[in-house]
C-alpha cells in the first residue's frame, strides 16, 4: 500500500522540516504460531519511513528476504533471528534460537554488537554503493525495538523504530556542463558533526541515540556502481544514511563526481536533522548554479613530480637525485621518458606534442620496461594543466594522468 508523503525538504535554500514525529501504533495481528523460538518483527508505519530495501516509491517501509535481528532476552544474548516469512511486508515473522522472553532488539543483526544491550557496538558504513535500482542500504538502515508485545504463549510482537536519517537525492543536471556525463559518486559532508562510523547505543534508554567514537567520520560517499547518464530531463534519484548529528547552521558540502568533472555545491543546514526522517535534497543544479563550483576531475590532484598517476595512485613517479629524466625533441612533438634506476624499469610518453593547448585532444604512445604496473598503447588525453613546465594530460577513459616535463 502506498502512503501519502510527507515529505521533509532540505532545499538548496534552506533545510526545512515538514510533517511532525512518527507515532509508534501497535497493530492488530493474529496470534503467532505457538513456538518459543518464533518472533514478529513489526516496522514503523506512517510518513516518513525508512526500510531495508528501498521500492520504487520510496515510501513503503518492508522486510526483505534474508533480513535478521538481534533479540536480548531473559536467557540470552544477542541472538540471530532471521526473517522466515513476511518479505515485502512492514511484518516478518523471524525464527532463531530460543532467548528467552525478548526484552530488546534491534536491527540488522551483528555479531559483533557484543553481549551487553546497554552498550551494542554497531557501524554505519562511511561508504556506500548503489546500482541501478538496486539501493541494498539494509546494512546501514538501523532500527531498534520501541515496544515489545505479547506472551510466551501467544507470541511476541516487537515494534521497530529508525535511529539515522534517510537522504534522498535527486539530481538534475538539464542544461548544464554535466549534463551527458556519467555520475561516479554523490558525498556528503557536515563540518564538525559525526555522520558515519564506528558507534554504541544502549537499548534500554527511551530514545536510544547512537553516540560515535572519536575516529567518526563527518561525510559519506555513496558510490554508482552502474555510472549512470545524467541526461537532460531526466532527473536521477539515489539514496544514504547519516547519523542524524546534523543542528541548524551546519555548513553542508555535497559534492557530485562524474567521469569528467566535480561539483561541489555548499549550503547551510537551517533546521535540526531528525533520526526516522526521510529528507529529500533536490539538487537541480541549474538553479543553484551561484551555489556551485565545477571543475574538471583531472584537476582533482595536485601533482607535485613528474609520473603516472592513476585516480591519485601513483603508479610510478620520478625521484629526484634517485632516477633520471629525459626529453627527445622533434620538429612537431617530443618523447619524455623517466628510468627508475632502483626498480629498474623504464616508461616513455611519446608523440606530446611541442605546444600543447589546454583544453585540446592528443594521441600519445606509452611504452614501458620493465614493470606490468603501467599499461602500453595508445592512449587519448586532453591536455588539462601547463604550469611551470609542468604538464598534466589526462585520460578520462582509464582515468589516468600523465605528468611530464614542458
């Protein structure tokens, strides 16, 4: 069933917060099968929501297959309990070792959550990745038990609330420089705020609010596996989980990496961010253009020696005193070459032309001794930085950036 959407807006603008606190509803279910080893998992209904796995509306809040939770009972301890029926439905009904009467629970099950439900240790993974229509962020949708119902012999219902908050972007790049481009990854950052980490949260308190350790990081990265097009009218929509760590006045940075360019748009937070909420960020990039810096993604390093570098892995680079240098000129382009004397391998970059232009296509050649590190052929590379004699041509297809002397 869909739900009507109250949805809570962080504009460009300003970050506004629509719709009021979630109320928790006990529902009205048949009794379960009269097994002491059998537990319903009920998730919170109402707007917004979260859920395991995100639907193409994404609204409704359901199970998916091979969920589990983790049930503190009064005989035992952080027990598995995995979803054996109720898959795209708010109501599973899982089945583990017996614990006892559930006292508390929480979701998704971990086994390193420890023995102590006063203390479990949980992550909320700095990266993540999704694909297609795919958005598995199960892992990152934390959820743990509000109201625990019922008795041995009628079955136990356990009632299930978020504690992060769900982001939503979507992404319109119509009538702008990335439009055409293939997205690589959308981040988010919140100075001094912790939104993803290593974290405890004690499950006996009423409202259960993760607390991160020092090493917490202030911003996620959601990868796109599948680098999808950014095509003009056709806004592109995809999903996170932050700890919602995030006061009014927070200075925000959203940075979109495609295969040719980085956008970094900076906002400020003027709302407090809420744990249960879903906030959908309309990044229409047009409209917030004096928001927005883009640069080109070959300019994203700064290389300081001549080499080969690959997404700022350096894959061989010279050392100076160490190797040698050198530069054979032609009429019309000229062969730059670095011999690492101590690994003892050699790489030559042919055909760059004499007076390159920024901005302009070349074929250059690579031939290497020596080591399998760097890839032979011909390469296409635009030239993207002459400074100083030092000369950047970059290869947005294997981006890789060749580095040489002018």
């Amino acid at each position: 069933m869909k739900h009507a959407m109250k949805k809570t807006l962080i504009c460009i603008l300003a970050l506004l917060l629509a719709g009021g606190c979630r109320q928790e509803e006990e529902k009205q279910q048949a009794p379960l099968e009269k097994e002491t080893a059998a537990l319903a998992g009920i998730l919170p209904s109402g707007d917004p929501a979260t859920r395991t796995t995100l639907h193409e509306d994404g609204l409704l809040t359901t199970w998916e297959s091979g969920d589990a939770i983790g049930v503190f009972g009064n005989n035992a301890s952080n027990v598995r309990y995995t979803l054996s029926s109720g898959a795209g439905t708010p109501f599973g009904l899982f089945r583990g070792a017996d614990s006892g009467s559930p006292v508390y629970a929480y979701y998704p099950f971990t086994e390193k959550a420890g023995d102590s439900y006063n203390a479990i240790k949980g992550t909320l993974a700095p990266e993540t990745v999704q694909n297609g229509e795919e958005t598995p962020i199960g892992a990152s949708d934390w959820k743990v038990s509000s109201l625990i119902l019922g008795n041995a012999t009628d079955g136990y219902r356990i009632h299930f609330r978020e504690i992060m908050a769900l982001l939503s972007f979507t992404i319109d790049a119509t009538g702008t420089g990335l439009e055409g481009e293939t997205l690589r990854s959308v981040s988010l950052s919140a100075e001094g705020r912790k939104l993803a980490g290593n974290f405890t949260i004690d499950l006996s308190k009423a409202d259960a609010t993760p607390l991160f350790d020092a090493q917490a990081s202030s911003g996620v990265v959601l990868k796109m596996e599948h680098r999808p097009v950014l095509a003009g009218g056709k806004p592109l929509v995809c999903h996170m989980f932050v700890n919602a760590d995030v006061p009014g006045g927070t200075p925000l940075e959203i940075v979109l990496e495609t295969n040719r360019s980085v956008s970094t748009t900076r906002v400020t937070a003027a709302k407090l961010m809420k744990a249960g909420h879903r906030y959908h960020i309309p990044l229409i990039l047009e409209e917030i253009s004096d928001k927005t810096t883009v640069t080109d993604i070959a300019l994203k390093y700064d290389y300081q020696t001549f080499g080969i570098y690959q997404k700022g892995d350096t894959l061989l680079s010279y050392r100076a005193f160490n190797d040698q240098w050198s530069r054979l000129d032609y009429p019309d382009h000229y062969t730059f070459r670095i011999q690492n004397n101590e690994q003892k391998f050699v790489v030559s970059v042919e055909g760059i032309p004499q007076n390159p232009q920024t901005g302009v296509f070349y074929n250059i050649s690579v031939s290497v001794y020596g080591t399998d590190r760097i890839a032979a052929g011909t390469r296409n590379v635009c030239a993207v930085r002459l400074q100083d004699h030092l000369l950047v041509l970059y290869d947005y297809e294997n981006e890789i950036s060749y580095v040489v002397y002018n």
